[in-house]
C-alpha cells in the first residue's frame, strides 16, 4: 500500500512539473502595449499557449486595453461629429 502511494504522488508530481514547464511567460514589450491590434492579439496568443503574467504585467496589458477602449471610442465619437458637421439639418 505505501509503494503504490508512492507511485501516485510521483506521478502527480510529475505531472505538475510537466504542466509548470509547459506554461510560457510572456513579455510584454512596448511595441505590443502601444499598439490596440497587437495588444488583442497578445491577449490571443496569451490564451492559446496558456502563457502567464506576472503582476506588472498584467496591470500593463489592462492599461493598454483601457488605452484602446477609450481610442475606439474617440474614433466613434469624431465620426460622429463629421457626420453632423457635413450633414447636419442646419446646413
């Protein structure tokens, strides 16, 4: 009973080593931040290779996605004021 107890928590503690290598740190470099296209598809490939951040990191990439919402939104919004500048009723 002890050896095949020994043999299970080896084989869980391989398989946690195994899971542990396989997660990817990723860096989360400037060009990526500065960019809202780059910043979505980091957060893609973060998924897919089941990639972890560190906490600087993660305040950083929330940061740039707060960034992006508020560009697109400014985008939106100036759209709309070309809109009604160049067909507004009071033309």
């Amino acid at each position: 009973m002890v050896r095949s107890k020994k043999v299970v928590l080896l084989s869980v503690s391989v398989l946690i080593g195994t899971t542990t290598a396989n997660a990817h740190t990723i860096d989360l470099s400037t060009s990526i931040i500065n960019n809202c296209d780059a910043v979505t598809e980091f957060a893609k490939n973060l998924d897919h290779n089941d990639a972890q951040l560190s906490n600087s990191q993660m305040k950083s990439y929330i940061d740039a996605r707060v960034a992006c919402e508020i560009e697109h939104k400014d985008q939106h919004l100036q759209s709309e004021k070309y809109f009604i500048n160049k067909y507004g009723s009071d033309k």
